[in-house]
C-alpha cells in the first residue's frame, strides 16, 4: 500500500524531513508532505487535525497519529495502517526450548515493538491456523516423529518456520529439513581466529562476517554477528522439486565442524573427520505453491545469539528480525534498527566538582603559559 506521512506544523522540521529522505529511500511506497495548517486549513480540516506539531500516518483510508516520530514509532504507524491484521509468530514448548518471557524476553519485546503478537504452541497437533510464523528455538529434547510430521505439513501447506537448532542436541528434525535441500551437522563449530574473544568470546563462539545474498543480511556489510555453541548447517543436492535454498552465515577459515570435542583437551581440526572452514552456521529456503502461497524457512545451528545474552551484540537482534521479516512476507521492513542510545553523562560530587575546576580552569592553563616561558626563555 501507498503510505502519506504529513507533518502539520507552521514550520518545516528539517531533522523530520531528513528522517523522511531515508523512509522513502527505503521504500517508494512512502511519500513526506509539510503542511501548515493555517495555509490549508483544508487539509488539517480532512485529517482532523487539532494543534499544530501533529503528525499523520496515512494508507487506504486508515490513519495513524503517533505521538512520537522517533523511527520505531513511525514504524508501528506504518504498520498499523497497512497490515489487514496482526500476525502471529509461534513458539513451540514442551522440548526445554529457550524460555520465550525470559531467555527470550528481548526478542519477544521487539516482536511486540514492530507489531507482532506471540505466543506459544505444542506439536503434538496441528498447527493452528493463526500463526502466521512458526519459531523452534533450541530444544534439547528431540520430537517425536509425529511432531516432526506436523511440521512437515506444516511446511508443505505454505508454512513459515525458523529453526534454531544447537549443537549437541538431536530434534530429528533433519529428515524434514532435507525435504527443504538443508541439513544440520552433528559438530560443534570451533572459531580460532582469536577474533571472537576480542568481544568476550572464546572459539565455542564462531564470529560471522560473511554473508550471502540474501533480502535477510543483504545490509549486514561489514557487521558481525556471533553465535555461541553452535553447529554448521549445509545445502544439499537433495530435496524437493522447486525448492530454492541458499547459505547466509559463514564463518571463517580459521574455524572448522569439530566431531569429537573433548573436555579439557586442546581443540584441533582433523582431516577427514572434522569438517573444515569455512562453515556454514545459516541457510534459507523457499518454494512457490502457486495461488499466491509460498513456504519459507530459515535453520541456524543455535538458538543462543537471539537470546539475551546476544541479542544486542552488533546485529544478532537484526538477523532474528530480519529472519522475522522475511518469513511473514514484510521485507519492507527489514533493515538495521538503530541502536539504543547509551547515556554518558559523568556523575561526580561536590569535592570532584571542585577539582575538576581548578584541574581545568587553573592548573591546564598556567601549565600551558609555563610551558611557553620556559621555550621563550631557552631561546633567549
């Protein structure tokens, strides 16, 4: 849908339509207008409104009136205005998945930020009709082959589904996923470039800073992201006839699929058993239905990065966003959501006050003049 974005105000915010320039550059559905009320009293008359400084949000006859125009808020506008409905992204439980109201906590607030409504699901039947995306984020527990058969059909019928599966667990999900030309390895994916500990990392935390072309990290040019205890993940030959897959994470060269981890023992890569770098930690496949179904799905070898101890390392949070997007059909919003603004204000008392005074306003400057009588008086 074609959204309109006008600013009522007398004056034109120059910071508010610079904001505009980059929507619009994202999408060319969007379009910006300034409108002073009191010269068109029309148009503040047809969109009802009220006081200058309001901003409007406006698609198909809905309208929107955030009342603030920070990024996320214009977003959610936008959202609201364009979606017929809320879409729901599932979780499933009862496999010790990560914990979606506390492991899982920030990603389920940025679902909720971006207007997506959660909740969480079994496999032990069908999959209701409601959830638009169906989410396995790191059972340590295996499904039974029933459950696994449900989320075939699922698939099969135009489903959408993110499996984050860690290393050292077996879901038996793989005979599903090769339908889709994926499959997971039985390794433990081992980073020893020393990169990853530079941001608290070690080599069971393999640093991603190759990404393929695809709509979910196409702007993930020179970002990282991190995924600790993971496994590798393949595209295959095999599969389904018009299924479309592809690798989106790859690690390394310095890092390998390591068999046979043992405890206490200095990690090492060996030939023929282990499998080599770079590894793929990341795959995406699709396959048109036909009458405008398509099936979507996105394996990662862990669950960990989008949980909160990773979520906010560089672009973990916008790869399961992105993830998000993607499958729901909404790539008008992918993209890289800004950072929260950290505070760096300095806290100090009334005797450090003090001293930062006379630190600044008379010692720095008599040691500068000193500095220069002493140089003038040598060179006399």
């Amino acid at each position: 849908k074609d959204v309109k974005i006008i600013k009522f105000d007398k004056q034109n915010d120059q910071q508010f339509a610079d904001q505009m320039a980059e929507f619009k550059y994202l999408s060319n559905k969007i379009s910006y207008e300034w409108i002073d009320p009191q010269q068109r009293p029309q148009a503040a008359s047809q969109y009802a409104v009220k006081a200058f400084g309001e901003t409007v949000v406006a698609a198909g006859g809905r309208i929107e009136r955030p009342t603030a125009t920070d990024e996320q808020s214009l977003v959610n506008a936008i959202l609201k205005v364009t979606r017929e409905s809320l879409k729901t992204v599932c979780f499933t439980e009862g496999h010790e998945e990560q914990a979606l109201t506390t492991a899982y906590s920030q990603a389920e607030a940025k679902l909720k930020g971006e207007n997506y409504q959660t909740k969480t699901v079994t496999t032990t039947k069908q999959i209701p009709s409601e959830c638009s995306i169906l989410v396995i984020a790191g059972p340590k527990t295996s499904f039974l082959p029933p459950e696994a058969s449900i989320i075939g059909q699922y698939l099969d019928g135009g489903g959408k589904l993110m499996a984050l599966l860690d290393a050292e667990t077996d879901p038996q999900l793989n005979d599903v996923l090769k339908k889709w030309s994926i499959e997971v390895g039985n390794d433990f994916v081992l980073d020893v470039s020393g990169v990853g500990q530079m941001f608290g990392g070690g080599a069971d935390a393999p640093l991603v800073m190759n990404y393929g072309q695809h709509p979910i990290t196409e702007r993930f040019v020179r970002s990282m992201t991190i995924f600790p205890k993971a496994r590798s993940v393949k595209v295959t030959a095999a599969g389904g006839s018009g299924v479309n897959s592809t690798t989106i994470l790859t690690t390394s060269e310095n890092s390998w699929g390591e068999t046979e981890l043992k405890a206490g023992a200095e990690p090492k890569y060996d030939e023929g058993k282990d499998t080599k770098g770079p590894v793929t930690l990341g795959a995406v496949a699709s396959k048109n239905l036909g009458e405008n179904k398509e099936a979507r799905l996105v394996v990662i070898g862990d669950s960990d990065f989008a949980s909160n101890q990773a979520f906010k390392f560089q672009r973990n949070g916008d790869l399961f966003m992105n993830s998000i997007n993607w499958l729901a059909q909404d790539e008008d919003l992918i993209s890289i959501r800004p950072k929260q603004a950290t505070s760096r204000s300095v806290t100090m008392n009334a005797e450090q006050q003090n001293t930062f005074w006379w630190l600044v306003v008379i010692v720095m400057p008599l040691a500068v003049i000193g500095a220069g009588f002493y140089s003038w008086w040598k060179r006399r």
